[in-house]
C-alpha cells in the first residue's frame, strides 16, 4: 500500500560517510532532511578502516553507528528502506512502497564490488584478500603477496603493493604475458615483482588463513595475502533515471560533477563512490560536506530570490 507523500527540504539516497556527512551539515543548518539507508556499505566486509585522521582502525559498523546517533541530535530523520525510482519533480518512491519528495537530492548510493570468480576470493575478502594498499597495506606489511590479475590495470596494483612488501608475485590468471607493455616489464623488475602466467584454479586456505595461490595446472604458490581488484559496478541507476550526464571510464561510469558534487540536473550532488571509484571513506566524507553546505546556500538564495 502506498503511503501519503511527505516533503523534506532535502533527500540524501545513501547511508554511508558521503550520505551522513552531508546530512550532518544539513541538519546542523536546520533543513528538514531524510536519509534513505539501504544497509550496503561496500566496506562491510573489513574489520577496520584505515587513512581517517582520528578514526584509524575503527570497525566500520562502528563508524556508522556513531554516524546515525550524530545526525539524529539535529533532527534528521533516517529510515532503513531502498529508494527504487525517482522522478524530475524529486519524487522517490521506496521499496516499502512509501514515497516522500524533497527539494535537493544527494545521491550517495555508493557501488558495489564484483569480485573475479576464483574460489577462495569471496571467502576471504577484506581478510588476507584485499585491493587497497592504503587501506590495509601497513597491517598485512613483509608478508608475501600475490596479486591476481583481472584486468592489464593489475600490473599498476602489483606495483603499489610492492611498497609494503619486496616478496611480491603477479599471477597473470586470464591475462596473457603479451598483454604486458615493454614498460610493464621493465617497471615489474624493477620493483622485484615476480610474474607468473597460467589461470589461477584456486586460493588455498588452512585453520582459516590463507597458505597458497594454485594454478590450474596444479602448481602451488605459498602466498599470505593476495590483491586483487574487483569490477566496480557503480550504483548510478537513480541518476541515469533522472538524466544526469555519465562518464564512462576504466572503472565503470560515474556522473559529470562540478568541484561541490553537483550533477548535470540541477538539484542533484552526488557523493562518495556514487561520484567515483578512488572515494575513501575520508574523501566520501568531505564530499558529502561539501554537497550539504552547497545545498544550503542554494536553498537559501532560492528562497531569498523568491521573496517579494
């Protein structure tokens, strides 16, 4: 049963740090303000987050927690729901079947990360397999790495990764070792990386760590951790309905976005990986700021511009 439509000054679709910030700055500015949280962080799967001034280490449930009880003390509303369609007058309508409008939207609705099809992978992931250094290359450092490839992009990965580690190994997995430029070769040396060609059959896991990568072939590598980096499979469906401009890239499209986050609709920011795939929760924070106090000051000059 569809319930009465309510209005909010604004709607933040997404209730992850992009979302929460930019409700925060809302609701401290006073705007009636509802966030639409579908409960699918991307970050879920890791038991800490890392790279947060004053936050390095905190569980991310923990992080969204604290989220929640902030932006309830000014007054913004927060339901648990999905938000599965939109229209141009800002009407969406929610799994629930409720549907509410706003003046402003926020689409934080973040992406979702599809991991290659290796048994092991899932299993592990955010444990010893994992995709961002700088998220967890400091507490899994000098132990030995392999890096799964999934696209030519992996050689960059297997790159970075030796940073934290000099026992790196890239198993080329569907690649082929003619798919390596003359400079990822020379480059690949250079830092010590060693290259394994053949498709990975499976990650090996005893007492619930990870021991080895094996081929196909049957070959057995003793790795500790592994890279790897997933299909980011942005969740742009909101913004597609609405008509905003997307850019495609290497890492899935993403909307065109003026330095505050604003769409090519007006009335619409998008923020946290909604806008792009190098999001941290860090990053995702400060645009979600920046979104809510740009939202802020158009309300306000909207309304000042209309007043006789």
């Amino acid at each position: 049963m569809t319930e009465t439509s309510e209005t909010y000054e604004v709607i933040v679709i997404g209730g992850g740090a992009a979302g929460l910030s930019a409700a925060l700055v809302l609701g401290r500015a006073r705007r009636r303000t509802l966030v639409i949280d579908a409960g699918e962080p991307r970050n879920a799967p890791a038991a800490h987050m890392q790279g947060y001034l004053t936050r390095d280490g905190m569980p991310p449930a923990e992080f969204l927690a604290i989220g929640r009880e902030e932006i309830a003390r000014y007054g913004v509303e927060l339901v648990e729901d999905r938000a599965v369609d939109v229209t141009a007058d800002f009407t969406v309508t929610l799994a629930s079947g409720r549907t509410v409008r706003a003046r402003r939207l926020v689409i934080a609705t973040g992406l979702k990360d599809e991991l290659p099809p290796v048994p092991g992978v899932a299993e592990r992931f955010g444990r010893d397999v994992l995709h961002c250094p700088y998220c967890h290359g400091w507490e899994v450092r000098d132990q030995a790495f392999g890096v799964l490839a999934t696209t030519p992009l992996s050689v960059h990965q297997a790159l970075m990764v030796s940073q934290w580690s000099k026992e790196v190994t890239l198993f080329l997995h569907e690649l082929a070792e003619t798919d390596l430029s003359a400079d990822d070769v020379r480059r690949l040396a250079a830092a010590s990386v060693k290259v394994v060609p053949g498709e990975v059959a499976e990650l090996v896991v005893a007492e619930d760590r990870l021991t080895a990568v094996r081929l196909k072939d049957g070959k057995t590598f003793a790795r500790e951790v592994v890279f790897t980096a997933p299909r980011a499979v942005p969740r742009t469906d909101l913004l597609a309905r609405l008509g905003a401009k997307l850019n495609e890239t290497p890492f899935g499209s993403y909307p065109v976005v003026d330095p505050t986050g604003q769409t090519t609709v007006p009335g619409v920011w998008a923020a946290g990986n909604a806008m792009g795939f190098g999001e941290q929760v860090v990053n995702a924070a400060a645009g979600g700021y920046r979104a809510g106090a740009t939202i802020n000051g158009d309300l306000l000059m909207t309304d000042l511009d209309a007043t006789p």
